[in-house]
C-alpha cells in the first residue's frame, strides 16, 4: 500500500498515511484514462453554432413571382436557400448531441489510474487540517505557498464548505471540489492533489464498492 506524507498547515510533515492500493496504487494504462477523458469532455460539450433552415427565416411567403410566362426560373420563396438570405443547407444546429457513452467501471478505474500516478509522482500532498484564522483568500494563499505545490493545486475536501470555495475563487491557479465530485480530468490538469485528511476516509466510501 502507498504511504504518503501528512502536513499541517505551516507547511511541516507531521507523519505519514496509509492509502489503498484498490484507488491510490493502480497500475496506469493510457488507453483507459484516455477514454474516460474524450468522453468527460464530450458530455461537456454543448454546440454553440446554430444556423436556420428555410423553414425558420422570416418572410418569403408570398411566390415572388408568377409560375410562367415571366422567363425566369420558377420560385415558391424568397427563403430557398439558394436565395440571398434565405435558410442554410445542412448548416451547425445547436441540438447536435456529441455525447458518449463509457462503462461506470471503466471511468472509475480511469480516476484511480489518475490518483495512483500523482501518488507515484510526488504529487498528492494529505494536509491534516485547515484552521484559517479569517476566510479570506490571503489565507488560503499562505496555506498553498508552504505546501509542495506543483503548478496549481486541486483541493480536496470532505464535504461541502461554502466558506473555503470562496477563499479559493480568486485564486488562479486553485480549485476546491469535494470527495465526491472528483473527475478524471481535474485530477490530469492538477499540478498536485491537496487532500484534507478527513476527505480521504469519504473518497474511499463513495467507491467502497468499486
């Protein structure tokens, strides 16, 4: 089982903790994490793009004309789209469904491979507990400077705490999510994982049965 060092919150290692090798020491396959992350980022995706058809134009109900005997090519609309600014063939409609589908086990098995790689690396620190003396962001900011921090960090509490969110909101480079809203993708794009201790006991409930 890896152990991983245990700071308090001036910066100082103050023992270690034991974390499961079931979702802190799983052996990394690229094709399995990369999976999970094209379909995390395509169930994110909404199309933006959306153009009308004929049938959404406003105007050209009247024939511009009569069927024959003017010499020019017969018209129903002035909103065909062949027409200068009538509807749009085959144009982006903003109802396109870009969503995919991935087994549960599969984009649970991908987190771990994610966790277990920071774990390998160095980069998931476990912080006793954070006590600031007032919530604000200069606090917040002191506790991420005396921590071995790597880039940016993602912060990782047990349960919700509308408090340390905003103390982190104007911090760039800092996201706090809970235990259970850990994904994939936040975790790749943190330098380091910053997991408050008690958070670790309720990241391992959520998948006690994975």
């Amino acid at each position: 089982m890896p152990n991983v060092p245990v700071y308090n919150q001036d910066g100082k290692v103050t023992g270690e903790m034991e974390l499961s090798a079931a979702r802190f020491g799983v052996k990394a396959r690229p094709s399995v994490v990369h999976l999970a992350v094209v379909a995390q980022q395509a169930n994110a995706r909404h199309a933006k793009a959306h153009t009308k058809t004929r049938g959404e134009v406003s105007g050209g109900g009247k024939k511009p004309w009569k069927q024959k005997g003017t010499g020019r090519a017969r018209a129903g609309s002035s909103r065909s789209p062949i027409w200068v600014g009538g509807g749009i063939t085959f144009g982006p409609r903003s109802n396109r469904n870009f969503a995919l589908k991935i087994n549960k086990k599969t984009k649970q098995k991908a987190l771990f491979m994610a966790l277990s790689d920071k774990v390998a690396n160095g980069s998931l620190i476990v912080l006793e507990a954070f006590e600031p003396k007032a919530p604000k962001t200069k606090e917040m900011a002191g506790l991420i400077s005396r921590l071995p921090v790597k880039r940016s960090a993602l912060y990782v509490i047990a349960k919700s705490n509308p408090s340390l969110v905003r103390m982190a909101r104007n911090l760039q480079k800092v996201h706090v999510v809970t235990s259970n809203s850990l994904n994939v993708v936040d975790v790749l794009h943190a330098g380091s994982l910053v997991f408050e201790k008690s958070a670790i006991p309720a990241f391992e409930k959520v998948y006690q049965h994975a």
